[in-house]
C-alpha cells in the first residue's frame, strides 16, 4: 500500500489519544480525513477545528459520501472499538483497506530511522520527553499523551526520524519496525488480552527481537540490552539526585561520558527514569549530551501525568492518568516526597473490570497508603461488567479508614468537607473529563475564602 496514492483516511475511534495524533499527520499531509467516535471531547473538537468531520452515532449515513469510494479511502481502527460497530464491519465487509492504528502506525514509520518506547508503565512520558530532544533532528513524534510543551499529541517534524509510543496492548508494537528502542516496565497488565503474565513477557522478548540497531532497557528487566538506572550501576546512570527549589537535578554517567547538573521540572523518581531513558536513546542517535540537557531543563510535562492544577501555599489539586497499582505507587511516592507533612486526599476511579479483578489486592494496597479515598465506579471502557467485581468490593479491601464510595457529580463537594491540603485524582477512564470543572469549582473556593 502507498500511502501517497490515498486520498481519503477514516478513522473508526477517531478521538482516542494515539489514533488522534495519526489523524493529525494525515490532516498535515494534505489528505481528507473524517471519523466516528462515541463522545464528543476536547481531542475531538481540536480536530474538528482542523477541519475534520466527525460523528458520535454509529451509523452508515453519517459517513460522508467520498469515504465510501472503496479505491480512495484507507480505514483505521482501534481495537478498543466494539466489534459489533455498524460502520467498521461494513467497511471490513465491503473489502476497503482497513488497518489498526498499530499497522498504519508501523507503515508512516517504517521508512524512517524509528525510536520506539515501549513498557507497562512510562511510556508516554517517555516518549514525550524523547521527541522534545529530537525536535533537534526535526522528528516527528507519535505521541499517547498531550505534550505540554506542544498542546499537541503529534509532534510534526520531517521524514527522516519518527519517534513513537510502542503500546503492548493488543500486541500492538509488534507491528513497529524501531531502530532503537527502549522498555521501561514489563508489569503485568492487560490479562484481558494476554491470559497471563508470561504471555506478555513473551510480547516483550518478541518486540526486542524486532529492534535493528539498539534495545536499552531498565535494570532488572529480563532483556538482552544496554540498562539504564538511578544509583546503580548500569550502562546509563542517574546519580547525586536532588530536589532543589522545587525541581530535581542530578547527574549522569553513560557508556562513554558523563554530564553534571541536568535540572528536570517534574516530580518522582519515576520521571527521572522516564528522563534517563529518553535521555539514552538520544545519545545513541547521537544528539550531544549538552543539548538533552538544555531539552530536559524546559521539558513541562504530559497532560494528566503528575499535572498541577491548582498548586497555592495552603492547597494542591493534582491530575494523573495513572490506573494501575504500580503507577498509583509512584504517584503517592512522589506526592509524599513533595509533600511530606501534608494530608493527601485520593480520587479514583478503577479502569475496566477484568484490571480491577486480576489486582484487586494490589490496588487495595496502593490506595491504602492514602490519607484518605474517595472511589467512584469503575469505568468499564470496552467491557461488560463481570458480576462481583465492583467499587464495593475494592473498598471493602482497603485498610484506610477514611474512605468511601462517592458518585462523580459528587467530586467537588466530598473534596470541599475533606480537611487534605493534597488531592490527586487518579484514573483512565471519564474521570480525567471533569478534572477541568473540579478545578474551576475549588479555586472559587480559595478565592472566597482569601
């Protein structure tokens, strides 16, 4: 297939976040792009207002009329998309060009020199951080996160380098053909798709086999690679970390060099891995270690990772994507180290039931460590509901004694009766949609009572 002899891309899940950034590509390509989606959001009417058409009832009649020229128009589908949607199956039924995000994905960036990160966790930040450096080279980065530096999840660059967001959902990234590439976690997750744990490390192993040039990976992952880590000894080593007025600054030792007094804005050492291994796949491409460090210095983060929305002396609202144990971890790490003698209210809300069920203790755990928590339904995403798996269970396996189950029109006025100088609000699902009229409603709040 020759993507220059397609003029036509209809996108089936148009506003999710990594299909959305391809749909830009293609807009700033010059070709006529349209598509479906269940919910009209902010990602939707930012492409909107790039002259895309989109519709959010799954009907034949809503396509536009040029979309539905078999030899002109390529379709793309995510494979979160419900299997009985009327427009995907008359497109796949009437034998158009129908591709997954990943396999589109992996064709845009197959005749480039191709950095991919992948990994269960930190892979967007990652990622993020790593086309911000090569914006040096003019990459063009296929991102899974708003990049606060760009507002955008597509960084447009050239044809030369791709940088992209290697996801191991659906054994996605094994459609990417990357010249180097970085894994940050191998966690289990996504068992809906995989069965269980050693399945997905197989992914893993699969996806290393497929890098050309050089594979990098976390310390302690059972890959064959370059290693990466904070005070250990490894092939590039993040060392001397320490928070000064507000932002991390440390050194770092690679193969070859060293470099001193990197400053990096955002908080956890999780970030500074995230840092350190963008700041890797950098170096092997070649860009200079002084000029990661400037990157790094005014790299501002990735929407819904770790995102202040209101931050005054006396209250903190925090926003984060993180829906697994092991994120959830990180962010009330990083939340207790910049806040160490604050109370620290939690708002989740559980993405999927199978997730909720294969880690039901793990989560339990990790939000016990709050001060306080407020659990709103799970958001079932593309799931049915599994009978016994709900809020109610995951609560009562939580050991704190402040917590309770709250509806999401009720977020603002459980915040408001709480005595927590912190609240992160945590979750994948419809949860980051309201962070917006959350933060409006408590800075009123302040405002009144200064």
């Amino acid at each position: 297939m020759n993507l220059k002899n397609i003029h036509n891309v209809y996108f089936v899940g148009i506003g999710g976040i990594g299909m959305s950034a391809i749909a830009r590509y293609f807009v700033s390509n010059g070709k006529n792009v349209a598509g479906y989606d269940k919910n009209s959001t902010q990602i939707t009417q930012d492409l909107e207002n790039l002259g895309v058409q989109i519709h959010f009832k799954d009907a034949l009649k809503n396509v536009p009329i040029s979309f539905l020229e078999k030899k002109d128009t390529l379709v793309v589908y995510t494979p979160a998309i419900s299997k009985e949607n009327i427009e995907l199956n008359y497109f796949l039924d009437n034998n158009f060009t129908v591709l997954k995000r990943a396999e589109i994905l992996g064709k845009i960036t197959e005749s480039t020199f191709c950095l991919a990160v992948a990994g269960t966790h930190g892979k967007t930040t990652t990622s993020s951080i790593l086309g911000h450096i090569m914006t040096e080279v003019k990459a063009t980065s296929f991102l899974g996160g708003i990049a606060e530096n760009y507002n955008s999840n597509l960084i447009l660059g050239e044809d030369k380098v791709s940088v992209v967001e290697a996801d191991e959902f659906d054994r996605s990234f094994l459609k990417l053909s990357p010249n180097i590439a970085c894994v940050t976690s191998m966690d289990a997750d996504h068992l809906d798709i995989y069965g269980n744990a050693e399945a997905l490390k197989e992914s893993f192993v699969e996806f290393s086999k497929k890098v050309s040039n050089t594979l990098v990976v976390a310390k302690g992952l059972p890959l064959k690679g370059l290693t990466y880590a904070i005070n250990d000894d490894a092939d590039y080593k993040a060392y001397n970390l320490r928070i000064v007025r507000g932002k991390y600054i440390f050194d770092v030792k690679t193969p070859s060099s060293e470099i001193k007094d990197i400053e990096f804005l955002l908080p956890g050492h999780h970030n500074v891995m995230n840092a350190l291994a963008a700041l890797s796949l950098a170096d092997i491409y070649g860009i200079s270690l002084e000029k990661i460090k400037e990157s790094l210095a005014v790299f501002k983060g990735v929407k819904r990772r770790f995102s202040y929305k209101i931050k005054t002396e006396n209250f903190v609202l925090i926003d984060d994507y993180a829906h697994h144990p092991t994120e959830i971890n990180a962010v009330e790490a990083s939340v207790r180290e910049m806040y160490p003698n604050k109370e620290i209210l939690v708002v989740f809300q559980p993405h999927l039931f199978s997730r909720t069920r294969d880690f039901i203790d793990s989560f339990a755990d990790s939000l016990s460590k709050f001060d306080e928590v407020l659990l709103l339904d799970i958001y079932p995403a593309r799931e049915e509901p599994i009978k016994g798996v709900n809020s109610e269970w995951l609560l009562s396996k939580i050991y704190n004694d402040k917590k309770k189950i709250i509806k999401k029109n009720n977020i603002i006025e459980e915040i408001k009766k709480s005595d927590a100088e912190v609240v992160v609000m945590l979750g994948a699902g419809d949860i980051g949609a309201v962070i917006n009229d959350v933060t409006k409603e408590l800075l009123k709040t302040i405002a009144n009572e200064i």
